[in-house]
C-alpha cells in the first residue's frame, strides 16, 4: 500500500519540497521554507555541505500521493571532528500514519548502516549549523526565522519508531514589555572592557568579506565544545554570511576587538518569518518577491541566532554587553518580541544568563536518537 523511494530526480525533488505545504495547509502557524534556498540546500554542487557530506532524501507514496519524506546524512565533518559513526536524518515530515513513519526510519537506518554508521540522529536539516530540533513544546505561535516546526502528532511517530531523546534545545523568549534592570550595566561594562583594551562595535558591512572571515574563526573555537559540534568550512561560512546578509540589520550583529582581533560577536537578525509565513508556497515569483520587499520595515520581531566568545575572554562581560545592546536596539526600534535561541538544555552558563535577565522559556526542540 505505501512504499518509500530515493528522491533523486528534479521532479522528486520538487515534490520532496513542497510536500509540508500540502500538509501544513490548514495550520496558521506554519511558515514555508523559501523554494530556491531548500532546492539549493539538498543539492549537490549548489550548497557547500555537499563537498564533504552525502544527503540522499527519500519520498513515501501512497499510490501516486506522497505521505511522508525524510533525508538521510552522512556528515563526514561531524564523524572525522568527533571521532563517531554517526548517521543523521533531517526534513522529516509525514502523515499521522506509523507504518508510514517506520518505513521512512526503516529506508533511512538501511542506507545509514550501508555508509557505516551505527547510531542515527536528527532532525538535522542537514546539519547542526542549519535549522534542526523537533518542536516538543510550544505550538501555539509561529516559529522565528531559521527554526523548525512541526505537527505534536510527530513526536508519537518517532517514539513508536524506537527513537529516544539526546538532548532538548531551548527558546527563550523577550517582550517589548521586557525588565530592563538586568541591561542598566551594559555602559559600566563597556567602560571597563575597554580598559582591558576591548572595543564592543557593529559589524563593518562596507568591510564585511574581511570581518566574515575572522567571525567563522570565532565561531568554529567559541562553540567547539558544544555537543556535536562541527565546525564550518571557509565555503559552508560564507555561503550562510552571504544569506544572513541579506536580512542582516548592523546595529544587530556586533563583535568585540582586541588589538584588532575579533574575540567574539553576537548576531541577531529580524525575524523574517513574519512575511515568509504570507509567502505561498515559499515561492518568491510573482509575488512573493513583493511581500518580502515592502513588508521588510513592518518586521517587529528579532531572533538572537548566536552569541559566542573565546574561552579566555569569558566571563569579563562581553557576553552581558552583546545582549544589553541587542535589547538597546530592541526598544529604539519599538519592536515588540525577541528570541533568544537555541540554547542547550545542558548550557547551565547561558540558560541561567537568560533567566537572570527575565527571558521566558516559551519553546523547546528535541534531538532524537536511535541504535541502528
């Protein structure tokens, strides 16, 4: 009655995209992904991840409707850097159907085990420095740029399919109502940054290709002990600075110097989701395009995507003066709701940061895995 095949033509692959949209017709919060960047990511020679890692997607039919899909990764970086044979899935979407969901997970494992791999992990779309995380928590409100969603009914599928939790992510939340007490530091830290010879700046967009390659050595090193980290290649950097800086406002993106080096930068970016949600079918022609241009100063909303420091320079307030100034811009700008995500579970460093600073924990992501 169902069967699952690889999705490698154009044709699968454009029904591999736009399947959700069909799925998520009815559902008010979900936000299609943009046609051309998802078309891109999964293919090969058109995204960087594909130089060192191999995506084969897959497509569940039911006679000739498709009911469910999902990719399978093998993330080269991720096993060499980590010393793993680990094996992702990612772009899982499917009808509330188990035998459906089973054979998806089944074709999935199947392939995983043929590359070597014995343990399978996601969602990762197709990676950690991409979207990623099932939504356990949260339903009510539309997902903020870059974040997943997804129906409740998936967690029951995963679960049924012998998946278990590895660790959950957590969304804090800010609203314009905010408690500005924990920000009325950030000029007194400035000031003694400054002392020690660190500069709190915006990101210089007029000298942007020179500063995005000392913010991936930054990131690459501040985030290199979190869990499964991988760090990002000098092409798979600049292909994502090149789409954040699209959307990319200055007085959100700000780094730290010292004698000239960058020590750590923060980046927050205007939660365009609120115009992509009004985007059908994440298709930017014919009109799409006008949405996302006219509708781009109504944004009222920011996402704070990262925020990162060399080991030795933390805990000397840098962090502190990131997100003062982001909540600065915040207020001048009348914004009306911020996000801070995601964070892990185990981060206790920053999610007591956020909560010190009265950040609402409002969403929360869960990353599955499973023996194969």
């Amino acid at each position: 009655m169902w069967r699952v095949v690889p999705a490698n033509t154009k044709h699968q692959l454009k029904a591999f995209i736009d399947f959700p949209h069909k799925l998520f017709k009815e559902d008010p919060n979900y936000v299609p992904e943009l046609f051309i960047a998802q078309r891109d990511l999964l293919t090969p020679g058109k995204h960087p991840f594909h130089e060192h890692s191999l995506v084969q997607p897959f497509l569940a039919y039911e006679g000739e409707k498709v009911v469910g899909r999902i990719a399978a990764v093998l993330n080269r970086n991720h096993n060499q850097t980590n010393q793993m044979q680990d094996g992702f899935f990612g772009f899982f979407d499917c009808i509330n159907n188990q035998e459906v969901a089973n054979l998806l997970f089944t074709q999935t494992a199947q392939w995983l085990r043929e590359q070597g791999a014995k343990t399978m992990i996601g969602p990762v779309n197709p990676s950690t420095n991409e979207t990623c995380g099932m939504l356990v928590e949260g339903f009510d409100s539309p997902p903020v740029v870059m974040m997943t969603y997804n129906k409740p009914y998936y967690l029951q599928l995963l679960e049924k399919a012998g998946l278990s939790k590895k660790v959950d992510l957590i969304a804090y939340q800010f609203k314009e109502n905010y408690n500005e007490r924990p920000f009325r530091m950030t000029k007194v830290l400035e000031e003694r940054l400054e002392r020690r010879g660190i500069k709190i700046r915006p990101i210089n967009l007029k000298k942007f290709k020179e500063e995005a390659a000392q913010l991936r050595e930054v990131y690459n090193h501040a985030w290199d002990k979190n869990m499964g980290f991988v760090p990002m290649t000098p092409n798979e950097f600049d292909y994502m600075a090149k789409d954040l800086k699209m959307i990319l406002d200055p007085d959100f993106c700000m780094v730290a110097e010292h004698e000239g080096k960058i020590v750590g930068f923060s980046l927050s970016v205007p939660d365009i989701n609120q115009i992509l949600i009004k985007v059908k079918n994440g298709r930017l022609l014919p009109t799409g395009i006008f949405k996302l241009l006219l509708q781009k100063k109504k944004i009222n909303g920011l996402r704070i995507i990262a925020l990162g420091v060399l080991e030795n320079y933390r805990k000397l307030g840098i962090e502190a003066c990131f997100y003062g100034y982001a909540m600065l811009k915040f207020k001048e700008k009348k914004m009306k709701v911020a996000e801070a995500s995601w964070i892990l579970e185990n981060n206790q460093l920053m999610n007591q940061g956020l909560l010190n600073m009265d950040a609402k924990p409002y969403k929360k992501y869960r990353i599955y895995e499973k023996a194969i």
